[in-house]
C-alpha cells in the first residue's frame, strides 16, 4: 500500500500544478491551446494521488509489486513525454511560419525598394 | 472657389453617413465569396467589403480582388479569431464607425442585415449578435443542425447566459454588428481559435452594450465546416476553460484613437 505521507505530498504537488497553470492562463502568459495537456496531467496525478485503492490496482496490472508510488513517477514522466511531443510539433509548426514570414517580408521590402 | 466646388456635394441623412464596413473571413471559399460580396452590396452599396483571406490555397483572394473588394491576405492560417480580428484592426485603423461580420461561406445572409444594424443604429447596443435560437414572431426553428453540435451550442448558451447574467441563445453566432467602440476593444484584444463564445464574455465585462438579434442562417454554400468531431471536443473544452479563468482576468485597455 501507498504511504499515506507519499499520497497527501503527490496531491498537494498536483494541485499546485494546476493553480500554476490557472494563473499562468489568467495572466494570459500561456495560451488555452497550450495549457490543456498540462491540467489534465495535473488532474490525472491527483486522482492517482488520492485515489489509493486504484493506485494498487494499477501497480498490480503493470507488475509492479513492491512500490505502487512507482506508478505516480511512471504516469508523470509519460505525461511529460507527450507534453515535450506536442511542444515539438508546436515549435516545428511556428518554425515553418516564421520561415513563410521572413520570405514574406524580405519580398516585400525588394518590393518597395525597387518602387522608391 | 475650387474649395466652395466640393463642399457642394450634398450631405447624406445622419445614419447614412455612418462610415460602415463589412468584414468577410474567407478560408478557401472561392466559390462562396463572390456571392457573399455581391450580397452585401445590393443590400447597401455604401458598404466597403474587405475579405480577410486566412490563407487559403484557392482563389478566394483574387475572386474578391476581381470584384472590387478590399483584401487582406494571411500569409498563413491564423484560424477564424485571429482573420477576423485582422478585420477589426483593418476597420479601427481606417476609421470605420460601425462593422458588420459576415462570414465568407455564405451561411450569413446580408439581406438580414439590417436586423442587426438597427440597434447600432438606433445606439441601443454597442454590438448586436445574430441568434438562430431566438424566434421570431410567427416562425419555428428553421435551422438544421446535428444533435450533438445544438447539445454543445446549449450547454455553452448556458454557461454564458449563467456569467453574463442574461439570457444569451446562440453564442456561437459569427453573424454581428457593432459600433466602433466594439471594434476598438476586438482590435485590442480578441479570443483565438473559436472566438464568440469569449468575446460574449470580454463584451460583458468591458461593459459594452449587447443585445441579441433573430435573424435565420443559410445551409453552408460551399466549402468544410471548420470544426469536425475531435476539434468539437477540442473546441468545448477549451472555450469552458477559457471562460472560467476569463472570469478573473484583467481587462485589455481598448485601442485609444489617435488625433
């Protein structure tokens, strides 16, 4: 069984994560689109959290036998991977509009260069 | 005297005079634009029409270049909030008074818009928003639509109605139009993605004037819905949290005019 101590700490750090995130939305410094994927690993790992029984549960299907706790790490650097994924194509995305900007402008400015 | 010359053109009546634009997001609908355009000028000639093309791959620009139509080319897809804000800051910097939204896939018909323009008009609304929800005297509901997409629009009529403390029935409705202190707050500051829903709420806390109009849309003329089954999904998640957090965001200072 989880240690009691481990799950309150595992849900305070989840909670806190959401209200980071909240906030960071509220101050318009992280976009909707972008936060999503953040609140639902929030919410996942503090349902894990306070969800105890489920948490054996799950430890049980994937074999891990001696440490259920291991199951919050595993679930949290899963989300972590899909959030560095997302961010990937987000990043490659704005790569290729900044390209099309560039070009844009740089045409532009020959434009009316050769005009004036 | 060549100055006496021109002062002679006769003034139009006061709300003719109004300097009035209709702004068209268009997003690869060249076979719907022309129409849209053409529409909206057998409805008052005296409207400047500027298509903003979210870039499209087809000829939607040069089909509303052709007829004369102000275009505003995206160099790439900005989605429906951010074309139409282009449109807002267009019409803030030209120095219209009054804007009308009319989307470029024909589902918005410029005959109904005088309905929307009478309470700018008439200054008893800074923006009037079309609702296919509302009915009118004598008329049932006429607009088809899929179960889940009415489920969706009404829980996000709900929401909205339950923040703004009024009763609100189409939130999702594009089809509006305001006054130019509207146009200065959207040009400020305009929800992305799917704005309607927010903007309903910005409107709200800005203290603006709104009010509902029924009007009746048209079956899309050409063209995709922008929003498929796993964007809807998307698309109510996104606008409930935007509107939670909304709740207790500061307010953007509108665009000052500069004289």
């Amino acid at each position: 069984m989880t240690p009691l101590v481990v799950s309150i700490v595992a849900a305070i750090a989840s909670v806190v994560l959401i209200l980071v995130v909240l906030e960071l939305i509220r101050s318009r410094r992280l976009r909707e689109r972008y936060a999503l994927l953040w609140l639902l690993t929030g919410v996942v790992l503090l349902a894990l959290s306070l969800w105890r029984s489920g948490l054996n549960t799950i430890a049980g299907w994937v074999g891990i036998e001696t440490y259920p706790p291991a199951v919050l790490f595993a679930v949290g650097a899963l989300f972590v991977l899909l959030v560095l994924l997302h961010y990937s194509t987000v990043i490659s995305k704005l790569h290729d509009q900044n390209t099309v900007l560039a070009q844009r402008l740089a045409l532009l400015e020959q434009q009316l260069r050769e005009r004036g | 005297m060549a100055e006496v010359v021109t002062e002679t053109r006769l003034p139009r009546a006061a709300p003719l005079a109004v300097k009035r634009i209709a702004i068209v997001p268009a997003f690869n609908e060249e076979e719907s634009v022309p129409a849209v355009i053409e529409e909206i000028r057998a409805f008052d000639p005296d409207f400047e029409v500027v298509v903003v093309d979210d870039g499209s791959t087809d000829s939607t620009a040069g089909a509303a270049r052709e007829l004369g139509a102000h275009v505003v080319r995206l160099p790439f897809n900005l989605g429906i909030g951010g074309a139409v804000q282009t449109g807002f800051r267009y019409a803030f910097e030209h120095g219209f008074e009054l804007a009308v939204r009319v989307d470029g896939d024909g589902q918005h018909d410029p005959a109904q818009l005088g309905l929307l323009l009478g309470p700018i008009l008439a200054d008893e609304a800074d923006i009037a928003i079309g609702s296919r929800f509302r009915e009118t005297p004598g008329e049932s509901e006429s607009y088809r639509s899929s179960r889940t997409r009415r489920l969706g629009i009404s829980i996000l009529a709900w929401t909205v109605s339950l923040l703004v403390r009024r009763r609100i029935t189409d939130p999702t409705s594009g089809f509006q139009a305001m006054n130019r202190k509207a146009i200065a707050l959207f040009a400020a500051d305009y929800p992305h993605d799917y704005p309607e829903v927010e903007a309903a709420l910005m409107v709200h806390k800005h203290e603006l004037r709104m009010t509902e109009v029924p009007v009746q849309m048209r079956e899309r003329a050409a063209g995709q819905s922008s929003i498929g089954a796993l964007a809807s999904v998307y698309y109510m998640v996104k606008v409930m949290l935007a509107l939670f957090v909304g709740l207790f965001r500061k307010n953007v200072t509108p665009l000052e005019e500069t004289k």
